[in-house]
C-alpha cells in the first residue's frame, strides 16, 4: 500500500468520539404537518424547527422580485420542502464521503494509543486502539471475525449509510469465543454458510469501526494489538476458500487529512441523489421522499440541470441555507444538561425517522454509538456557567459509591481549544478506573484535580493538567447501566476552587 493509501486509511473523523451527549428521556410527538420533516424527538425539536423554516423561508421570499404573491407562496413551499431535503440528506452525504476515505473491504488498526501528537482525529479516547475501514457489499456478502478477547473490551460497531448502527461484533458472550458474521447487502438472497450470524444492514456501503481497550504500557498496547492480528474481513467467496484477509496495522496515526465536507449549491442534491440511487431509503422514508420528488430531489435526480426558475432559485436558496438550518437546531435536540453536563437523545444511531437528529449528530459526532454501549457526557463550562480555563483549579469529586455506573470501564478525558490532547509532562490525557496510583479520600469518593499548574507531589496522582486555556471534559462512560441511561446518576459537578 503507497504512503497515499496508507494515509487514507484513517481519516480525522468526529466518529472517533462516537457521540457528544449523554441518555436523556423524551417523549414522541406527534408527526408534524409536514412529513418531508420526519418525526423529531420529542415537540419542543419539532417547534424549533417549524421557527427556523417559518424565519427562513420568509426571508427567502422576501428576496423575489417581480413576480405575484402566489408564486411568492409557492416557491416559498418549494424552499422549505428543498430544506427540509437538505437536512434529510446531510448525513447521507458525509457519511459516504467519510467511508470513502478509507481502504475498500480492509480493516486498518493502530497499534498505539492516541497521544498529544495525534492531530488525525479530534477528541480520541485514550482508553482504546482504534481500527477502522469501509465494507463495500456490492459485489456480494462479507464475512467478518473476531478473536476471543481473553477479557479485554473490544468491539467492531458497523454504521449504515443512514448513520444508524447497524450492528456490533466481538463484544457481550462474543468477546468469551470470538465471533463469525456474515454481512450481507440488501436483497440478497444467495446460499450462507451455517451457523455463522447473518447481518443484514440497510445499505451497501457501510462504515466500520473498532475499539479495543488498551493501557499506557506499550506491552498491553502490543498485546491488544496482537488481539486484533487475529480479526479478518474477507468477501465470502474467498472465505468459502479458506482465505482470511487480517487487517492492516499501522504503527501510528496518519498525518490530518482535510476535513470532509458536504458539497455545495445545486451540487448537494444532485449528489444525494446519486447516493439515494446507490442505497435507496428505507420504506418508513417513503413520505418524505415523495415530498422531495414535487421539488425534483430524488434518486437518480440531478437538480442542476433544472432550468432557471423559481424552482431553482429555491433550491440553490435551501443550499445555501442548509447548514445554518442544522447548526440553529444543535441545542434544541440536547434534551438538557446534568448541571453543566450535556446529555445524549435516547434514539443516537437509531434515528427512524427523526432526520432532525440524524444531521445533527452528524454535524456534531457522526458516528455515534447506541446508549447501550457508550455515552459521552462532556462540558467547558463550571457548575456556575464560567468557561473553563487552565488558569484556574478545578474540582471534579465522585461521591463514595458514585463513580460512573459501567460494566467495563470509564474515563474523565481532558481536550485543548481545538479538542486535542494537551502536551504535558506526564503524558497524562485522560483520568479512570484503570489510572495508577490514583489516591482515594477518606471516605472512599474520589477527587480529580484539574488545573495548569502543578499541584505538587502530595497531589499529582489525582492530577489532570489542563492548558493555560479554554479546554474542555469529556466523560466516557462504556456500556453504560440503567442509571446513567436514564439520567438517574448524574456526573458530578465541576467547581472552580480557586
């Protein structure tokens, strides 16, 4: 492989994050009037975004000149539904970019732990190698397998085109035997080996990523590494022959690539509609791709070659718009905050029909992990509000009995302005369950101090350096229980003590 492939292996992905809130609870709502807006989770996202149209779309109107008040109003109705097209298909759109970046039905691995010279990918765990590639099905089913894990945490998380999870492999009973799975490509209806699992995604093109729990102490790093030496994704044919493709292993990360990005103007929905061509929608989808069809999105549908109108006009509009629409509607789907905490909608990576959730996740964390397997509760902000700051001492304090409720491991990570590893002395990122020398209080809570300046030797076992700056924490709580899912235990707060 060149040194250009080899780049393109891993890509500075959000994914990597997997999500950026924590479980809340949320009631449906009913279906808005307009079904091309799917059914968000819960009324106050669905008012949101009935304002953010309503704003928008008179301001567009607003700019046509020339021509009568009804064909103001229609082609105001032609801007929304043509919006509302935008926010279906922005996830569509950068997860097949994304995937795109990587080797064709190859597994790529990390044999090390990010660190403060990883720059590939923003906000990385320090908890776990990551593997990562793209599964193309179109020429037939994948098989993947896993190796058993001898008790460390490891998972393979497929994500469809539709930024859904798809599945996940090599972790529960999985992880005691290693796992063999067969993915295979919608409608397919050829013979499967027996007794293997059976996949059966959404779309063809499918985006995997792999987590396996590792330590500092490069020998565990080396012994995760070997771990994952024994996990192969081959095609099914060349499976039935006895072939095992292993992955790809690389000792570092690559250099940052450019970061993806959807297209823009008239350019996006021709683009969706190829992809929509590739991998058509789901049948719950069906209303809303009818509502897209009156404005001449669609699958197969290049709006670019539209002649100039009001038709077009309103399109190029809701592209250029597009993304300002998701951005306005990022805080309206975090269903509250615990304290200064965010918190995670119930339905991540298992949208349905809440395409309003979809694309802000992937504006925000593509990639996401379910509630079940991971949850990402993280601040810049104190208790009080203030933004967090290095130049100040900090107090994160578990009560006894109050540390993150998970079954294999949690972690109190710390990021730079640019949600990057900060460069310190100890080559300290992240604080958990699995930190040395960590000294617990008198009354078996635990205190980690987070802060620029050195506490001193009494106290550095319980220290988290932080930037003489803004940064940020992030919390990384792995299979998370019932109470964290609920929002029933809640992250401690973060007190400036001085």
């Amino acid at each position: 492989m060149s040194g250009a492939a080899t780049r393109r292996a891993m890509v500075a992905a959000l994914a990597a994050t997997a999500a950026l809130w924590p479980a809340g609870t949320q009631a449906r709502p009913a279906a808005p009037a307009s079904c091309a807006a799917g059914r968000p989770a819960s009324a106050a996202v669905a008012q949101r975004l009935r304002d953010v149209l309503a704003t928008r779309r008179a301001r567009f109107e607003h700019t046509l000149d020339g021509v009568t008040p009804a064909s103001r109003r229609a082609a105001g109705a032609q801007y929304a539904t043509a919006v509302e097209a935008y926010v279906y298909g922005f996830p569509i759109i950068m997860v097949r970019r994304t995937i795109a970046r990587f080797p064709r039905n190859l597994m790529v691995s990390i044999s090390r732990l990010a660190g403060a010279s990883t720059r590939s990918i923003v906000a990385p765990n320090h908890d776990t190698l990551y593997s990562i590639g793209q599964l193309d099905l179109t020429a037939g089913p994948i098989v993947i397998q896993t190796a058993p894990t001898g008790g460390r945490y490891s998972v393979l998380q497929l994500t469809d085109g539709f930024t859904n999870a798809a599945a996940y492999l090599g972790d529960g009973a999985a992880a005691a035997t290693g796992e063999t799975a067969v993915v295979v490509p919608p409608g397919y209806a050829g013979d499967l080996p027996a007794e293997v699992r059976v996949i059966r995604p959404a779309t063809r093109l499918l985006w995997l990523l792999g987590r396996t729990l590792a330590t500092a102490d490069p020998a565990d790093q080396a012994a995760a590494t070997a771990l994952l030496r024994g996990y192969s994704v081959t095609p099914l044919a060349d499976w039935l022959a006895g072939a095992r493709n292993a992955p790809l292993t690389l000792a570092d990360f690559p250099a940052a690539q450019d970061p993806v990005v959807a297209p823009t103007g008239l350019a996006f929905f021709d683009e969706l509609g190829a992809d929509l061509g590739a991998d058509p929608p789901p049948a719950p989808d069906a209303c809303a791709i009818r509502a897209f069809a009156t404005v001449g999105i669609g699958a197969g549908r290049t709006p670019s070659t539209l002649p100039t109108g009001t038709t077009a006009t309103a399109l190029r509009a809701a592209a250029a718009d597009g993304r300002a629409v998701i951005d306005a509607l990022v805080g309206a789907v975090a269903p509250g905050r615990h304290g200064a905490w965010t918190r995670t909608p119930t339905d991540i990576a298992r949208f349905g029909t809440d395409y309003v959730g979809r694309a802000v996740v992937a504006r925000v964390g593509l990639g996401a992990n379910t509630v079940d397997k991971a949850l990402y509760p993280n601040t810049r902000t104190d208790d009080r509000g203030r933004a967090l700051n290095g130049a100040h001492v900090y107090r994160v304090h578990f009560a006894p009995g109050q540390l993150p409720p998970v079954r294999p491991f949690w972690s109190l990570t710390l990021y730079d302005r640019n949600v990057l590893f900060y460069d310190n002395p100890l080559d300290r990122y992240a604080i958990g369950d699995r930190t040395q020398g960590l000294r617990r209080d008198a009354d078996g809570g635990l205190t980690i101090l987070v802060s620029h300046a050195d506490p001193g030797a009494a106290r550095r076992s319980n220290w988290l350096p932080a930037p003489s700056g803004p940064f940020s924490l992030y919390l990384r709580l792995y299979e998370p229980a019932a109470a964290a899912r609920s929002g029933a235990w809640r992250p401690p707060d973060v007190v400036r003590v001085r």
